[in-house]
C-alpha cells in the first residue's frame, strides 16, 4: 500500500505548482518559488485571505499575490491587481467595484516574469 499523499492531489493545484517552478529557475525570480510551497500545503494548511484584510495591508495600485483562496468578507477601498489559485464571485465583484482586477496566476506570471513589484499577501 502507498504512503498518505501529502500536499494537493488535484490535478490542476500540481500544474500550477509546478509550472510556478519552473517560472523561478527561468527567470531567476524566488517569489514564484515561494508562492509554489505554500500551493503545495496540505488542505487544511492552505492559505485564505479575505477582501478586507487586503485593504488593510495594500496600498494603492499594488500589485499582489494570494497562494490560496480570495474571499468577499470586509471592505476594498483601493485599487489592486490581484491574483489568487481561486477566488469567490463576492470578492471579484469587491475588486472590480473598487477598479481593480483580478487574474489568475499563471497570468500574473506572464506579465510579470521576473515579479519584482509582486508581493504575496497570506
């Protein structure tokens, strides 16, 4: 009998994290690196932030990161770009109200390769 899988078992949590890898050693960037390790945390370890606590620690225009899921809870005063392994129809609905944007990921990645201007929100 195998061991118990640690870290994701869906599919599509692997790709990302793996292709977040790779975005790291090509592009000498540490931040996709670091990003990568907390996706791969076990379920109950995985990263949720919500709205509000993003108005709290972002500044305006600010470009950030969310290695887990994106939730509607609180108010976004601020414009952001923002991107997240998932996020609630209530909190892109928060972000685009306050004229930010939310993208996924690997989008993030392809803007911004080298993520210098990225910070990652937990």
């Amino acid at each position: 009998m195998p061991p118990n899988p640690t870290g994701p078992t869906n599919r599509q949590l692997r790709m990302l994290s793996r292709f977040l890898r790779k975005a790291a050693r090509a592009n000498s960037a540490n931040i996709w690196r670091v990003v990568a390790e907390f996706i791969e945390r076990p379920r109950r370890q995985r990263v949720v932030v919500n709205v509000g606590k993003l108005g709290r620690v972002v500044s305006e225009g600010e470009v950030v990161v969310v290695p887990g899921k994106l939730l509607g809870g609180g108010r976004l005063d601020k414009r952001v770009v923002v991107a997240a392994v998932s996020v609630s129809p209530k909190a892109a609905q928060k972000v685009a109200e306050a004229g930010g944007e939310v993208l996924t990921i690997p989008e993030l990645v392809r803007r911004f390769p080298k993520g210098s201007g990225v910070r990652v929100v937990v």
